[in-house]
C-alpha cells in the first residue's frame, strides 16, 4: 500500500485565503506534500487555477469546498461539481452530505470545538446528526503544533466518543491553511493509504479517506495491521465476529518519510495500542532512528470493538501525542 501526505483544509484568495492556488502547492511541496485539497468557503472558483498548479509543482490538488454556515463548518472534498451549500439546515445535515456523496466527494466536521460566533462564524458544530453515517470523517487536529490545543483535545475525546458508541467514522488533520507565512510550530500531515496505486490519486484518495484508511501526524508515519485466524486486516478495515481470541497486531513507525521536514522528539517514546477496553499495550521507544521500525503485539480480542496505534513523545517540551492511526474495528 501507497501512504501519500495530504493536506485536507486549505484556503486562496478566492475566499478569506491570502494565496493563489499555485503560491498553496509550492508551499505544500516545499513542506513534502504529495497531495492538497482545495476547500475554500461555499466556492469551487479556484480550482480554475487547478492544472497549471499542479503541473508546476507535482502536488496532486483535490477538489473541494467548505460549506461555511452559522451553525457549522462541513469540509468537502473529492466534489466532482459545485454541490449547493444553501441547503444545509441546523436539523441534519445529512441530506446536505449525501448530495455531496452523490456527486464524488466525502463530507466531515471542520474544527468541531473551535470558538464560534462572534469570534469566527459558524466555527462551532452545531448541526444535529441524526445518522453518523451521513459523515465520512471528523477533522480532530486543526492548525498548527495542533495535538497541544484545547479545542482538538476536545476533538479527539468525542471521535473516541463515537467509536465507543459504535460509530465507525475516519479521524483526519486540517490545517486550515490561508497564507504563506513561515511557522515554526509542528505542522500535521493526513496520510491516506492509496489501495490501487494505477488510479488517479484524487479520486483513490477520497475512497481512502472514506474508507478510515488515513493516520495523522507531526512526525513519522504510524501504520497497524491485525492478524486474526491468519488473515491481515489494516487501518479501516473490520474483522469478522468468528475469531481465535487473539490479535498480532504489528505497529510500523517510518521516521523516513519528509526527512528534514518535522522536529524529532526528545527522548524516549511510547507507542500505545488503545480500545474501547482502553489501554491493551504499550512499548518504549529509545528513539526514532530514522529507519522504519516494527513492532509486535499479542492482545486478547475479548470485549474489543475498535484498536488505533497512539505514538506519544515530548516536542518543544510538551509530552503530547505525536501520531495516530485510524481504527481497525471488531465486528
């Protein structure tokens, strides 16, 4: 499997940005980019810039939009057309998200918890959802060094919320990203696994992102797969009710991937497998080699309904979660 870095939630000039499309993909390939979505506000104008953007840099820009509205921000990307966002209603949104699904594209919560009006319009989710499958993905980490703010904290806890409940929906990052301005802070990176690597990135990007296939973080890559009764299961993917009791769960961590690009961790890490049950195992990292590195695990499958691989260490001197993956779920 293909695992490529994207940037889910990006803005131009064309709506409160403060860069063209092109100045956006050289700013994605200078931070080790392969993939962009464009998703300014409640307009698909941009995108007219899309192919000599793309030809200029390498990046690979998927098409989007961010229905922005006083009761909430819905990210959509993968919109094959213009999708109207005036029909989103405080009542459900879920007739607004399956119009988007109809049309190509995948729908998820921006920024759930970010402070709202007046402050930022519509910033804070306050659509109902009345079916959790009406949504493909919630964005958890929004801007910059974002594992550390309270809001995606509070992000985090309600995805997890959601998958002790049953609900099986993907986690994703989101910078939200206007302008062109150097940051030092630790930038975070959606990888989507690429299952069919002949078909165009854009379109298998969002049938990965819809799929759960994707793992977030501001350093290196964090992979699991699980093994039961012999069979491989990867990130997204559930495994039948019919089981041994026990998992192999595998944890690859690949500090290759934007070399020179992020800040490594101080010190030793800790790689955590979590479930509803909670904590099911843990393993100390000295430090990250820069090589790709695996782990091994045995865990009982008694009572586990989901399983995501958690990558903690210190950065700029704050302990904080580094990476994690998307659940593989239990049936």
């Amino acid at each position: 499997m293909k695992w490529i870095a994207c940037e889910l939630h990006t803005h131009t000039f064309h709506s409160d940005g403060r860069q063209s499309l092109l100045e956006l993909a050289r700013g994605a390939a200078d931070l080790g980019f392969d993939c962009i979505a464009l998703t300014d506000h409640n307009t698909m104008s941009g995108l007219a810039e899309r192919e000599t953007a793309e030809s200029a840099t390498g990046i690979t820009i998927i098409p989007g939009m961010e229905w922005t509205t006083f009761y909430g921000h819905m990210v959509t990307v993968g919109l094959q057309q213009f999708v109207d966002w005036r029909q989103a209603d405080i009542r459900g949104i879920g007739s607004g998200a399956a119009e988007v699904r109809k049309h190509g594209g995948a729908a998820g919560m921006a920024h759930p918890f970010r402070i709202g009006s007046p402050i930022c319009t519509g910033c804070y989710w306050e659509f109902e959802v009345e079916n959790w499958q009406d949504l493909d993905y919630i964005e958890v980490w929004s801007g910059t060094f974002a594992p550390v703010k309270a809001d995606n904290r509070r992000a985090f806890a309600f995805w997890t919320d959601r998958l002790n409940e049953g609900v099986r929906i993907a986690a994703t990052s989101g910078r939200d990203w206007h302008e062109q301005v150097a940051t030092e802070e630790p930038i975070s990176v959606t990888y989507l696994g690429l299952e069919d690597e002949t078909a165009p990135i854009d379109r298998e990007a969002v049938r990965s992102l819809k799929a759960g296939r994707a793992v977030v973080t501001i350093g290196p890559l964090v992979t699991l797969e699980a093994r039961s009764d012999g069979i491989a299961y990867g990130i997204g993917e559930a495994i039948p009710a019919a089981r041994s009791g026990r998992l192999h769960v595998r944890v690859a961590v690949d500090s290759t991937v934007r070399a020179g690009k992020w800040e490594p961790p101080a010190g030793k890490c800790k790689l955590v497998l979590m479930g509803n049950t909670g904590t099911v195992a843990e393993q100390t990292l000295e430090r990250l080699n820069g090589t790709v590195d695996a782990f091994s695990f045995t865990v009982p499958d008694r009572d586990l309904r989901w399983l995501r691989a958690e990558l903690w260490g210190e950065i700029r001197g704050v302990r904080t979660m580094i990476a994690f993956t998307n659940a593989i779920y239990l049936d």
